[in-house]
C-alpha cells in the first residue's frame, strides 16, 4: 500500500472520552434545571465541535442562538475540571503507538477541540509518544470536516496527502479525509457504527488498534 504516515482523530480514537463530556454537560443541563441524557447517547453529540455538542445536547425548544455562547462558556469550564477523571487511552492505543514509533512513522493528531485545549490532553495523557503535529482548532483552521488543518499537518510531513492514512471514528473525520485526499480508515471501537464510517467515505474499517499497524508492515 505505500503508506508513510498516519493522522489520527482525538477522542473516540485515540482516547475515551465520553464519559468526561457527558458528566460535564450533564451537569451543567441539571444546574439550569434542563434533562440530563444516557451517557451514550453522547456518542451522536460529540464530534463537531462544544457548540454543536451544545446545540444537540440542550433542549431545542430553549436553546436559541443568543444562548449558546454563554451555555458553551458553562460547558467548557466544567469541562475544563473534569477533562481527566475518567479518560484514558483506549485498549491496544499504546501498543499501536509503541509499533509506529519503533518504525519511525510520522503521526499526527487532527482534532476538533480547541487548540490550546487539544495540546494540553496530548501532553497529559499521551506523553510517551512524539507526534509529528497536534492540532486543533484555532485562527485559520477550521473544524472538520474542513481538511485545511491536516493538510496543513501533511506539508509539515513533506508527505503527499495520498501517502497518509486518516484515522477517524465518524462520518465526520471520513468526510474529512476524502475531502484532503487521505486514505480514510474507520475506527471501529470508537463513537460511530460500520455504517455511518463507510457511508462517510471509509475505505476499510479496523475493528481494533491492531488492525492499524497492519498498514504499515
């Protein structure tokens, strides 16, 4: 196959967060007296960004543009204290990451958390590894699946984006890959179904970590 790189997606890729976004949220739905939601339905909130997380969490009869500002403002600094007490590495990540590593294949993380805040839980909680670029969203990238931000991880590469495996866990992160011309790979442990991974353009879908290092023997 060719493939020189890997980008990865954050969370429901690399890490299992969603525990730690759903008690946020969930707590600030219980502090404005609002229903809270089954930790799993978290799965189809998450992915685009906290205002969309904001939007699809909050009641549609509440919330309205005016709202969402200062219900993110909320979101984010609860967040903000509890990002770690539950997330962690998914099963078979460090050894994927251990593999690539030893080979000295370049690897970058492309996620739609904020930049600032991106970086932070890399350093926190994925330090055993060198990562090529860690980006978020910031001045002149937008969320995906915008691909400017891991195009932008490419050039850094000196990699054509076609020699670059995307790996992503929804339809999002694979509408981003096929939009950047990236070898979309579906995470199947992560917060989307097989169906919604290849209906967003996955090429192949690997249902564990494992199945990832098999690109690059």
């Amino acid at each position: 196959m060719g493939y020189k790189a890997i980008i990865f997606d954050l969370d429901g890729t690399l890490l299992d967060t969603l525990q730690d976004l759903a008690f946020s949220v969930n707590a600030i739905l219980r502090k404005k007296g609002f229903k809270t939601h089954p930790v799993d339905n978290y799965r189809y909130f998450v992915g685009e960004g906290i205002e969309m997380l904001v939007q699809r969490a909050f009641p549609a009869n509440i919330i309205d543009n005016s709202d969402i500002p200062a219900y993110v403002k909320e979101v984010k600094e609860e967040y903000s204290r509890r990002w770690s007490e539950h997330t962690r590495p998914y099963p078979g990540v460090p050894e994927m990451l251990d593999f690539l590593q030893e080979r000295r294949i370049p690897k970058a993380i492309f996620s739609n958390k904020p930049h600032e805040f991106t970086t932070i839980t890399v350093e926190t909680l994925l330090p055993a590894w060198d990562f090529t670029a860690v980006c978020g969203i910031k001045e002149g990238v937008r969320r995906k699946p915008d691909p400017k931000g891991a195009l932008l991880i490419a050039e850094k590469m000196q990699l054509e984006p076609e020699q670059i495996v995307y790996l992503g866990d929804t339809n999002t992160d694979m509408q981003t890959a096929v939009a950047g011309k990236f070898f979309p790979v579906g995470a199947l442990w992560g917060f989307r179904s097989a169906k919604e991974l290849l209906d967003g353009g996955a090429r192949i879908l690997a249902e564990s970590p494992a199945d990832v290092t098999g690109l690059f023997d």
